[in-house]
C-alpha cells in the first residue's frame, strides 16, 4: 500500500542514518478513493493530510527547521492498518511495522523560502499561512543533499 507519513527534517536524517523508521505504529495517510474518484487526486489529497501532520511534529521539536515533510513509501498491506472511515478519499492509517529505507518512494518537502509561514502555522494551526505553498517532490537519492543544506 502506498502511504504517506508526516516527517520533520531531523527525523528524516535519523532515517538516513538508521536505514529506517521506527516508531510504530506510525501515523501515515492513504488514497482510498471511492467508486468513480481520481486516484491521483485522492493521493494529492493523502499527502497535503500528512503534510498538515507534520505541523504537529514540527509543534513539538521546536529546533526542527520549519519545513513540512512528507515520506511516501511503498508498504506491505499486513502492515497497515485503517484507523476508521476514509474522508474525502483519504484514509488515516497505521503503520505497525519499521519502514526501511527501501521502501520509500520519495519525499515532499516545503521549500526554504516557505519557513515563515510554516512557523506560523506551527504557533497558529488555525491558520491557513502554508496554503499557498506547494510541496517540492524529491527522488529517494537527493534526500542526504536535501538534510544537508536545511
């Protein structure tokens, strides 16, 4: 199954260095559209759903760089578990098992330009500062270049 987790910048450095993600169960998303929905817009959908899960994390790691981050990996079905009804083609789901780093798929991230905002988010998640902000995609093997220069 092809999730979505909330991440931080430092928490994805410990990936890298550990070649996996523990935790579990791990709070991730999932498109589960219905009969005639859009995939791809249920996973656009999945992913902005973890990206708002980030803000929390990035709530409690107050020296974390104020970037959402959002892992998408590629999960065996045995290890995911639904946490109720999917919204809005959207599933949140449970990841009982580590994720190693394998099995990620990419990586989303705000650009740095976006901090302010994302910190305004973080003190108000009320407000809507990040809504203009589109996540940037990054391929699997640029994700030490990307821990680096944040």
């Amino acid at each position: 199954m092809y999730v979505f987790l909330p991440s931080t910048i430092p928490a994805l450095a410990r990936m890298l260095e550990e070649g996996r993600l523990e935790g579990a169960p791990l709070t991730a998303f999932a498109a589960d559209p219905g009969p005639g929905e859009d995939t791809e817009e249920a996973e656009y959908e999945a992913m902005y759903a973890a990206a708002e899960e980030s803000l929390a994390l990035l709530a409690a790691d107050p020296d974390a760089p104020r970037r959402r981050v959002v892992l998408a990996a590629n999960m065996p079905d045995h290890v995911v578990e639904r946490e109720g009804r999917a919204e809005e083609g959207v599933a949140r789901v449970r990841v009982t098992g580590t994720v190693p780093y394998k099995k990620l798929a990419s990586a989303h991230v705000d650009d740095a330009a976006a901090a302010e905002d994302v910190a305004d988010a973080v003190r108000d998640p009320s407000s809507d500062a990040v809504e203009d902000h589109e996540l940037m995609w990054f391929a699997v093997q640029e994700l030490r270049y990307l821990v680096r220069e944040a």
